[in-house]
C-alpha cells in the first residue's frame, strides 16, 4: 500500500516522531500541513503514542509554528515542558539515589528511558517516562531497598515477593502535590517469556554519563537494542510510537558503531531474534531507520512468517492495531514452535503457583494514592 492510503494526520505524525529532519522530510511536512488536517485527531493520536512533545520541539526547530492552530501548539508546548518539568525532577531522584548507592557500595543502572534520555536522545523534553526502573544484581536487592525506604519511599508490593519481571519489589514517594515518583528495581532486564535472560556482560558494556553531576551507568547502545526489541516482544498488543522511536533513534546514532554481532549473538541466545527483527523492521517501516542489510537477514525469518508480520503491523495501521493482530504478532516473535509450547506451559503453571499465594496489593494505576 502507498503513503496516498495514509491518513494525513498519521503521516505527520511519522514525520514529526525524530529528533532530525531531513529536508525531504520538511517538504513532506510542509506538504501535509498544507492540506485539510484533523487536529483533534492529530493531538490525540499523538498524546496516546506518547510523542506529542515532538510536535513541538520539531515546529520550532523548523519554524512552522505558523501553520497549525494556536491552541494546537500551545497545547503541544505544554506537553513538551510539562515532560521536561517531570524528567528534570527524575534526574535529581536518580542523581540523589546515585549518591545515597555509592556511599553503601550499592550498584545499579538506570535503563529504558534514562539510559534513552541520556544516551541518545541528549533531550530530557522529548522522552516520556512513567517510572524509573533501575537494574541491580541480586545480592543488592536488600540495599536498594533500604536506600529507597531511607529516602521516603514506600514500598507497595508485598514484602518478598518476586515478580514475573524480575521487579523485586516496586517503591513511590510523592515529590510534590501533582507528581509521585515511582521506582521499580529490577535483577533482570526483561522477563523470562519464556527463557530466563541472559546477557553476562551487560555490566561490563555499560557506560557512564554525566546526569546532575553525577556519574550514572547506562547501558550501551546495544543492550538498549535488546532492551527495547524485549520490551515491545511483551507489548505487541499495544505497541507505541515511543518504543519504535527508541529503536529508531539509536540505530541513527550508532550507525557506524552498532556492534552487531553482539546482538545478534545475544539475540539468538535469548530466543528473540524473531523479536528483535520485528523492532528493526518497525524502525524503518515506521520512521525510515535502517540496521544494514546484512544484519537483517540475518534475523530475518521464513517469508511466511515475515508476510505475516508485515500484514499484522505496518504504517497504514499500526495506530488501529486491531486485537486479533496483536494476538498474532505476539505468536509470530517466537523463534520456535517449541518456544511457544513452554511459554503457554509456563503461563499455565505461574498461574496455578499465584494462587496459592496471597496476592501482592498493587494499585490498579499509578495516579492513585498509595496507602499505608
């Protein structure tokens, strides 16, 4: 299907979703503003991909703001500063957290959205972020968490309890009267679906940064590829802007320093190749990034289950993915038939396991007051 079957709204919003914009891309953005737009249905597609910052940021930086609606930029504006407002505050929290951890030889890394603020997108305003994950090995679980208590933290999973995620337990303090900070430690990356992950030397390839005069770990870029290629494998029924563009965003500034054997490798280890082939594939369909051609052949599956793949999810719907589609990409990012079988097993034999257990009080979203 052509871009000409591509709603106008969508198409802007591809467009808008990156940090540079090359000049064919400002004539296609000039084009499309130049035609009737739905900005209701702009904004509100955008917020719910959680990409609306970068209409603002793009706009200015292209000096468009003229071309759409005030009200429609102001709004955007808001949400570019308001994001900015919170991740600010979520840098200090990890810089203080820094401080408090390397006094008790605590090690931990931020990753998802710091280590994607931080080490690619160098723009606090432009990357959402619900909550700060940290990772840490095993034998700092009991430290973290007495740093974090130590803070005004409180913790609201119950005690003990491991969760399929890795997460050990999850933590929130309010900072001020409209913003709760929440924080999940985790002592793995992603979660075993259906393999444990393993990935030995994520700490030795992590790097440091400079967040509120702290030096902070982050993972690198690769074990960000990884991260994310995880994290989209356990969402394909509500896939986000924000995700692709993670991917997108870092294939861009890696171009000529990815190290794709470790990827490949640890991507072949894990069981995920099929998944990590789907976060490159969405790069470039979504957004035009590309990994070079070899790498994608390389994790490129069978031309059936490519097809199939590139039918579930592509530009023309991946912002109306219906739930049947959802449900078959999350089939398709198996590697194996037998990858499959053990994961319904598995699935089957956690929740046989739960229920004998007294299950953990988690509030059902994270704007709601957490009580004692």
């Amino acid at each position: 299907m052509g871009d000409k079957l591509l709603k106008n709204e969508d198409k802007l919003i591809y467009l808008f979703s990156r940090l540079e914009i090359s000049e064919s891309g400002l004539k296609e953005i000039k084009d499309a503003l130049s035609k009737p737009l739905d900005f209701k249905r702009l904004k509100d597609t955008a917020a719910k991909q959680q990409v609306y910052q970068f209409l603002y940021y793009n706009l200015n930086k292209l000096g468009l703001n003229a071309l759409i609606p005030a009200k429609i930029l102001d709004e955007a504006k808001s949400a570019y500063y308001a994001n900015l407002a919170r991740n600010l505050a979520l840098e200090r929290e990890v810089s203080l957290i820094s401080e408090k951890a390397e006094a008790k030889g605590v090690s931990f890394i931020p990753f998802r959205g710091i280590s994607m603020i931080y080490g690619v997108y160098n723009n606090p305003g432009l990357r959402q972020m619900a909550d700060i994950d940290i990772l840490i090995k095993p034998e700092d679980s009991s430290g973290i968490k007495n740093i974090l208590l130590e803070m005004g933290y409180r913790e609201y999973d119950s005690k003990g309890h491991s969760m399929d995620d890795g997460s050990i337990t999850s933590f929130s303090k309010k900072i001020s009267g409209n913003l709760t900070i929440f924080i999940e430690p985790h002592t793995m990356i992603a979660s075993p679906r259906p393999y444990k992950i393993e990935l030995p030397h994520l700490w030795k390839r992590s790097v440091q940064v400079n967040i509120d005069n702290k030096k902070i770990l982050i993972l690198s870029k690769e074990d960000m590829i990884l991260s994310i290629s995880l994290h989209l494998r356990r969402h394909t029924r509500r896939l986000i802007l924000k995700s692709i563009i993670d991917v997108a965003e870092i294939l861009n500034a890696g171009k000529n320093t990815l190290d794709w054997n470790y990827i490949i490798k640890y991507a072949g280890d894990n069981s995920m190749a099929s998944s990590l082939y789907l976060s490159l594939y969405l790069a470039k369909e979504l957004l035009g990034a590309t990994a070079p051609s070899d790498t994608m052949n390389r994790v490129k599956p069978n031309r059936i289950k490519d097809f199939l793949i590139r039918m579930a999810v592509n530009r023309h719907n991946f912002f109306y993915l219906q739930t049947w589609r959802g449900t078959l990409l999350r089939l398709l990012i198996f590697d194996t038939f037998k990858d499959f079988i053990y994961y319904l097993w598995r699935i089957v034999f956690l929740k046989i396991i739960f229920k004998t257990k007294t299950p953990a009080v988690i509030p059902k979203n994270k704007s709601e007051t957490i009580k004692k």
